[in-house]
C-alpha cells in the first residue's frame, strides 16, 4: 500500500475537520495577510501544485489538528529547528532514520 501524498493528506484532514475547501483557505494567510485562493488549496489537495512554505504548513498543521512536523514530513521538508541542529550531515541523518525505523517495527 503507498503512502499517501501530501494532496491526499491535507484532503482528508479538511474533510475529517468538516471544512469545506473556501473555509480552509479563508483560514491560511500568505505574508501579505490575504488567504490563499480555493483553487490554490484545491491544487494542492491535487497535487497539481509543490507543497507550501513553512509557514503556510504550520497554519495548516493549526487549522486542520495536525502535527507540525508530520506535514512537514509529508511535503517533503525539514522542519527549521531540525535543519538548525546539522541535519545536513550524514551522521544526523542516518540517526534520525535509524530510530525512525526502528520505531515503526
């Protein structure tokens, strides 16, 4: 069974938050302040569109009762705090996914 993309992870979060698509992107400001467009979030729910920022991530992650670090996992990204502690060396991440696999066994 594959895992599921991000599109199919911030679907069914919305769905089980009951909030329909023009609910959720009224809820997620872009830095100027104004929400993101339905037709953005519907993309992304789509996988039309590459995952967002950090910080649209982190208020999806608020909005919908998400882990932070779990939709960060699932567009692909390292959360700050962790690229701050040296993920970028070998070590840390052949660690990181050691315990990681060894926690799903």
């Amino acid at each position: 069974m594959r895992e599921p993309t991000f599109g199919q992870i911030l679907a069914e979060a919305r769905r089980k938050a009951g909030l329909s698509q023009k609910q959720l992107a009224a809820l997620i400001k872009k830095d100027d302040g104004r929400p993101i467009s339905p037709q953005y979030l519907n993309d992304l729910e789509h996988d039309r569109r590459h995952p967002p920022s950090e910080v649209l991530l982190s208020q999806f992650a608020r909005a919908l009762h998400l882990e932070p670090d779990y939709l960060m996992l699932a567009a692909g990204r390292v959360p700050r705090d962790i690229r701050a502690i040296g993920v970028a060396k070998p070590e840390v991440v052949d660690e990181a996914f050691r315990l990681f696999r060894k926690g799903r066994k």
